[in-house]
C-alpha cells in the first residue's frame, strides 16, 4: 500500500512550517505539561523539553517511574496535548490539532505497539491488522492485501485466522507490530514492548524492530526502563524529573550503524 504523502487539512489552517520542523519526522519544542491539581494549584510534569528525531532512526527514551517518560509518550502519540511549546509530526502541528484531528494524526500518522498487546480479542490476526485501514477508509480489498503482506514481514502468515487466544505473547506483539505499521505511519511508537514477554520471546521482538528498521527504513520510538534495550538503539534519551538529562549517540552499537 503506498503511502498518501499530501499533507493532512486541519481546521486551523496550513501555517508555514518552521524550518527545523520540515527537517525531522518528531520536532518537539519547549514542551510543558502541567495538571491541575485542585484551584489555584498546578503540577508540572514536564519541565521544556526540547529534542528531534530525524526520519529513519531507532531512538529510545528511557526514564523510571515518575520521570515523566508516560506523560511525553502521550504527547508523542497524539494522545494528550502540551500546556505550552510545540511539537510537529512529519511536519504537521500536533500541538495545534483539536479532538478529531489528533484522531486521525494517530490513525494515520503513529503506529502504536503497547506493553499489553490491546488487540480485539474476538477478532481474527488478519482482521486485527486491517483494523486501522478500516478506520482510515481504505478499501477492503487493499486492507487485505495489505494484511497478508504485513503478516509476511512479521512472520505470522500461518496465523492469519486466529484469534488472539490462540497465540502466544510474541506471536500477540508481533501482529501488534504488524497492525502499527498498516497505514504506513511516520513514526513507530513501541511501549515497553517486551514487558509482558520472557527474555527469549523479547529477544525475537526486539529482533523484529531491527528488521524493520534496517530493512524498511522504519523510524522507532521506543518507551523504554530498560537500560539493556536502550542500547541497541541508534540513540538514548534519558529523561528524569520531568527534564532531559542525557541525549546521546549510542557508542554500544558498531562503528558502521552508530556512523551510518
């Protein structure tokens, strides 16, 4: 399925995008999150956090409990807006975008991968895939198609027809991974990905974002507390306490990918 590259309307307008915006697929800006607590008390969750994430690289950002890791994920997935600073995705201004149009951001423009796998539980493999196209209008012959060649690259195809409770955890997550890459996103966004699986099963996962990424040129965002994981990425992001501690090249990858 080829992707649709005319950028998406929104009911504000098409502003010029700033120059470092057309530059990266994430381009986020000064972002504060903050939450009321009870009048006149606000929470700051997220203290301006700045970074860009270029298209094709495997970045993972990585924080403990409490360090704001799940409050920027969700301003990365389009599923919560910043109080204050901007974020575009693929050049659209997420930060400006109202109730309907953050739907469709996410449906179109972010494939999501939970911990937990949230696939529909009475629906087949092949029907969970084509779910986000169907949201999306595609066609059902195309849904299908595109289905079949997504259970291909995840390698599930003799799984088409069954239904989550017949598959094991990495068989659950790897139709996960398919049906987030179905409409072609801008971004994978991977949620600790791996929490719910044993290390052999992870092991095949973590296997499967490789290939995606090396192979497919795919830009993966991973949400991550896991130090281990973190270093097979391109590039780690540390956050703690709401602020961005470390923005590094990972220097644990071969001279060749950390160069390439």
């Amino acid at each position: 399925m080829k992707k649709n590259n005319t950028p998406p309307t929104y009911s504000y307008g098409s502003p010029a995008v700033p120059e470092e915006a057309s530059k990266y697929v994430i381009c986020a800006k000064d972002i504060i999150k903050s939450f009321y607590v009870g009048t006149p008390n606000e929470l700051e969750i997220l203290h301006g956090m700045t970074f860009n994430v270029p298209k094709g690289e495997f970045v993972s950002i990585v924080g403990q409990s409490g360090s704001g890791k799940s409050t920027l994920m969700n301003i990365i997935g389009a599923l919560d807006r910043p109080t204050s600073g901007s974020y575009f995705l693929d050049g659209v201004d997420v930060s400006r975008a109202n109730d309907k149009e953050l739907s469709a951001i996410r449906n179109k423009q972010i494939g999501f991968v939970f911990q937990t796998f949230n696939l529909i539980a009475r629906t087949s493999a092949l029907k969970n895939i084509e779910l986000p196209m169907l949201y999306g209008g595609i066609p059902a012959k195309q849904r299908r198609e595109r289905a079949k060649e997504l259970l291909e690259i995840v390698e599930m195809s003799d799984r088409a027809a069954h239904m989550p409770n017949e598959l094991s955890g990495g068989q659950k997550q790897r139709i996960a991974i398919a049906r987030a890459m179905a409409n072609d996103p801008a971004i994978i966004l991977a949620d600790e990905p791996t929490g719910a699986l044993d290390s052999k099963t992870g092991r095949l996962v973590m296997d499967l974002f490789h290939k995606l990424h090396k192979e497919q040129g795919k830009t993966i965002v991973l949400i991550t507390h896991n130090n281990e994981l973190a270093a097979e990425t391109d590039r780690i992001i540390t956050i703690s306490d709401g602020n961005i501690i470390g923005d590094t090249g990972n220097r644990n990858l071969p001279r060749e990918e950390a160069d390439a």
